[in-house]
C-alpha cells in the first residue's frame, strides 16, 4: 500500500490529526500534511463527517415530492427550511423529476412535520409527497485500492474484484435522553464544513469560549462521529467528469453486497418500506461498465440521474437545541412558509 492510501486509511480511522495520523500510518507528519492539504485536493477528493444522527435523538426520513413551480424556486424555498427546520440533505432528479430530501428530526415532532408537510401540499407548493422513516442512512468507506494516486485516476478493472467488500447493516436506534449539548453540536456543525484545518483557537474565538472548552467539547463531540469519510468529486467542470445517481432496489442482501462493492458507491441508506438506496458518483469513462454490473445483476432496479445544480447539504442547526433539548421549529417554518406562498402569489399577479 502506497504512502497516500496509508493515510486515507489512517485518516479515517483515528481522524484528521496529523500526528494521530502519522502515528498510525507511519507516515511522516509533514507528507500527512502535503497529502492531505494538497494531493488529495488536487485529486478532488475532500472529508466529510458522518454523524451519528440517532445518538443526538434525531430520526431521519426520506421525503420524495413533486412540484409544479420550476425547479429553481423550489431549491430556494429547501435552502430557506434547511436553515431553520431539520432538513438535513435534498436532491432533484431529473429523470423522475421529483425531489428527494432527508430530514432529521426528533420522533416527538413527527406529527408537527407531517402537518407541515401537509400545509406544503394544500399550498400548492409541491405535490404527490411520499414519506418514510429510514432504518439507517451512512458514508461507506473510500475504497482506495481502486484509485490510482500516482496517475490521479480511477482504475477500470474494478469488476473484476466485485463482492470482495463486507460491510453488515448497522440499524440505527434514537435515543430518547440523547448525552450532548449545544456547543458539542456547534463543534459538530463546524466540522462539518471543514475538517482538516479546525483549529481550537479559531473556534474559540468566534464563539466567544474558551480554548479548553472547546477542547474538552471536541473530545465529547468525536463520540457521535460514525466516519470521517473521504469523498471524490471533481475540482473543475464536474458535470463533464462525473454522473451523480441514486439507485434504489428492494432491501436484500444479494443486491446491496453489489452496490456496496462498486468503488463509487459513497452512501447508502434503508426504508421501514423495504427499499434500498445508494448513492453512486460515477467517473463517466466508468459509467458503461458501471451500467452493465448494475444491469446484469439486478432485475428491479431504478436509477435516479440527480442533478448537481439543485442539490443541499446542510449542517446541524444548532439553533434549534435550546436548554438542553430540540425545539419544535414547524410553527415558525409555516409561518415563514406563508410569506414565501404570498410572495409568489404577488410575483404571478404582476407577470
């Protein structure tokens, strides 16, 4: 194994840290520090934390709609609700030509949600909603022996090794009296920004804390970190390199073990329905090849072409945890929600 895939590995065990890096990989600190902060962005491949959602009391939901606004308008509106509601992740597909979103809430709130939702539709916003609690939802590990980092390509005889990979299902369970607080998720919340270059002090200084504080919450805060997951995504013109897809196949276990084992695979994710999801980026000299494997060892299979301009990842909105428990946003959400229909309405009548 190569110096640079020694470090991918390291990382994602032990986590960004140079020196716990180096300790563990063998690698000197300062090729850890030239291999993360410019090889790999180079390379386009970047960290990410998976959080442990369940262990902060929230439970995820996949919500799948419609809408006969353009798709613009309603990435907006997303973009307003991940900032003050749980919404968590959304995605356009533009084969279906419906939104895919992922929402994080605590179960208490599950009924406020579902009215909300509910107003959306009466509203006229969206349309043909579907919901479903997800059994889980996580980043798989970055398959390296697949990358050539000398050449700064992905190899093309993946296939050959299809199935090598084991990973069991880890169900998520949320708890009920969940062991944080708020600056354990605002530590959370900037790590998910940016991982390799935190620093104690930056932190401290912009939330007005200590420099110890935040070092005895970063500690706390690692425990609902699942994964430091390194992701592939272009630097430049992604849409000419990489096809974005979502797969979704009934939840057994013949079919996941060939999802999990294509190197582009990066999430994936089960319904309480019985569905099976993963999240695919696909180097487009790899689609064909990737299309054949999918096609020949899956019957019912749907494929999601998602479209990177409407697309939202938001951070944990810490916000919302106050005195020592999350608030129930959706009052305030319809209320803003409103205005923004009123708006629309307004606009219609001038064009």
């Amino acid at each position: 194994m190569d110096e640079t895939r020694r470090v991918i590995e390291a990382l994602m065990q032990v986590g960004p840290r140079f020196t716990d890096i180096s300790q563990v990989s063998g690698i000197p600190v300062s090729t850890v520090r030239y291999i993360l902060l410019k090889k790999l962005p180079k390379f386009g491949f970047h960290v990410q934390i998976s959080v442990d959602y369940a262990a902060l009391g929230l439970q995820r939901y996949l919500v799948e709609f419609r809408s006969k606004y353009p798709v613009y308008h309603i990435s907006k509106i997303l973009d307003l609700l991940g900032e003050c509601t749980y919404l968590d992740y959304y995605v356009y597909s533009m084969n279906e030509r419906r939104f895919l979103s992922i929402f994080a809430l605590p179960p208490a709130y599950e009924g406020d949600f579902l009215e909300f939702l509910n107003l959306m539709q009466v509203s006229g916003l969206i349309e043909n909603i579907k919901v479903c609690k997800l059994v889980y939802l996580r980043a798989l590990p970055l398959m390296t022996d697949f990358f050539d980092f000398s050449r700064g390509v992905w190899e093309q005889d993946w296939f050959t090794k299809l199935g090598m990979r084991e990973i069991p299902e880890s169900p998520e369970h949320v708890h009920s009296n969940p062991k944080v607080d708020k600056i354990d998720l605002i530590i959370l919340s900037e790590l998910q920004k940016r991982v390799t270059r935190i620093k104690y002090g930056e932190l401290a200084q912009k939330f007005r804390l200590t420099r110890q504080t935040i070092s005895k919450h970063y500690k706390h805060a690692r425990n609902f970190i699942k994964l430091f997951a390194v992701y592939w995504f272009p630097p430049m013109n992604p849409e000419l390199i990489a096809i974005p897809l979502l797969i979704r196949v009934p939840a057994e276990s013949r079919y996941r073990k060939i999802l999990i084992n294509i190197p582009f695979t990066f999430s994936e994710f089960r319904s309480e329905s019985g569905e099976y999801f993963a999240m695919l980026l696909v180097p487009s000299m790899g689609f064909y090849k990737t299309l054949e494997v999918l096609t020949s060892n899956i019957e019912s299979l749907r494929m999601n072409f998602l479209d990177m301009r409407y697309t939202g990842k938001f951070t944990i909105q810490y916000n919302l945890f106050q005195k020592g428990l999350w608030i129930n946003p959706f009052e305030t959400a319809i209320e803003k929600l409103i205005q923004v229909v009123k708006g629309n309405m307004k606009t219609g009548e001038k064009g």
